[in-house]
C-alpha cells in the first residue's frame, strides 16, 4: 500500500485535504485569498472549509494532485494533526472590537510565531480572546488567555472534547510580554514531566495547579 501525500490527510472517499498555513491568528491577506482561489480553480477542489482552529482547509483533492496543489500554494502546512502546539485561536481584541480589553492579535501572533508546531506529549490548543466575554474560549484550551482592564488572566488545562473540561487560573494581570514567557516556561514543564499521551488537563489534574504555579511563576 502507497504512503499517504506528505502534509495531507486522507477523507472518507480516498480524497486528501491539506490545511495551509495562510497567516497568524486567524489573519488574512490578499495575496493569500488569490492564491487559494486560483489553486481551488485549477484543480478543481470541492469544498473549502474554515475549520473550527481559524484555518482553510482544502477538501477533496486528488492524491496525485497533493504535491503540484502546495508546489502552486508556496505556503507551508499548519500543524493540524499530530502530537504538538497545534492552533493559537485570536478574537479582534482591541484592535477592533469595541469590548476589546487587551490585544488579543498581537499575542496570539506572538505566541504562533513561538511555539506553533513544538512536539509535545499530546496536541495542545491555545485560545486568546481581548475580554472575558472569550470568544476563543480560554477556558476550554490548553492554554487561554484572556484580556481584562489590568491585564490578561492566563488559564490552563481546559478541554472542549468528549469530557469536558474548565481550565484553572494559572496568573492574571500580565502584559503581552508575561504571557509568552509564562507560555514558554510552562510548555517546557509540560514537555518534560507529562506522561506520553497525557493531555493538559490532565496534566493538571495530576500534578494540582498550585504546584504548576510554583514552577511556572518563580
């Protein structure tokens, strides 16, 4: 049997999709737009898909077709599958929302920029929204952030999956700047003490978010 395309994944009718990395956080441009428009033509590809991480995903090509679709794209794949920091989810924030507390875009790009793609002993998913109204659902991510008037709370070990999960309040008040770091300190602790396949929230539930705060915020 042929091994899969590389940077695709196979679908119920022996079809692949490929989720291109088009931006940070959700970001478009332009140029982006035309290329996935033009390649969609050309190859005939049936359905383009927002997926629910703030990404297109491209269905239904044909798997001679894969390699010749990311040749036409110039773009790289987003870490859609697989054991690492997967999606880092951005509201407007204040850039653009009215409720916008704090910039939810300039720390998610921050935080994509940085550690999207990082292998880890399970996926991790990030939320980032610019006002506790959370719009990308910190409380059920990996890792969330999200903005207030002093600051942003950063919360861990949510999940959004068949038992769900609300995350624990790991710091609140913290610039921009604060965050990524507690963000780097923190998946590096996960990395290195959770057990193969352990999610966050259990990670959490094993080791007590008091203890996750003692190492994380010395």
């Amino acid at each position: 049997m042929s091994e899969s395309p590389k940077n695709a994944i196979l679908q119920r009718d022996n079809t692949y999709a490929i989720i291109p990395k088009t931006g940070f956080a959700g970001l478009l441009n332009g140029d982006s737009l035309r290329k996935l428009a033009d390649v969609v033509d050309k190859y005939q590809i049936p359905v383009i898909k927002m997926t629910a991480s703030q990404r297109i995903a491209l269905v239904g090509i044909k798997e001679e077709d894969v390699n010749k679709v990311w040749a036409d794209l110039g773009m790289e794949a987003a870490p859609a599958t697989g054991l690492c920091v997967r999606s880092v989810q951005s509201c407007p924030g204040n850039s653009l929302c009215k409720y916008g507390k704090q910039d939810s875009l300039g720390l998610a790009q921050r935080l994509d920029e940085l550690f999207s793609g990082i292998a880890l002993p399970n996926k991790f998913k990030m939320g980032i929204s610019g006002c506790p109204l959370n719009c990308c659902e910190a409380w059920t991510r990996d890792f969330g952030a999200f903005g207030k008037p002093n600051g942003f709370t950063v919360v861990i070990g949510g999940n959004a999956g068949a038992a769900p999960h609300i995350g624990k309040v790991l710091a609140e008040g913290l610039s921009i700047e604060e965050v990524v770091s507690l963000a780097g300190r923190l998946i590096s602790y996960y990395k290195e003490n959770a057990k193969n396949g352990e999610r966050m929230f259990k990670f959490v539930e094993r080791l007590g978010i008091e203890e996750i705060q003692k190492v994380t915020l010395a």
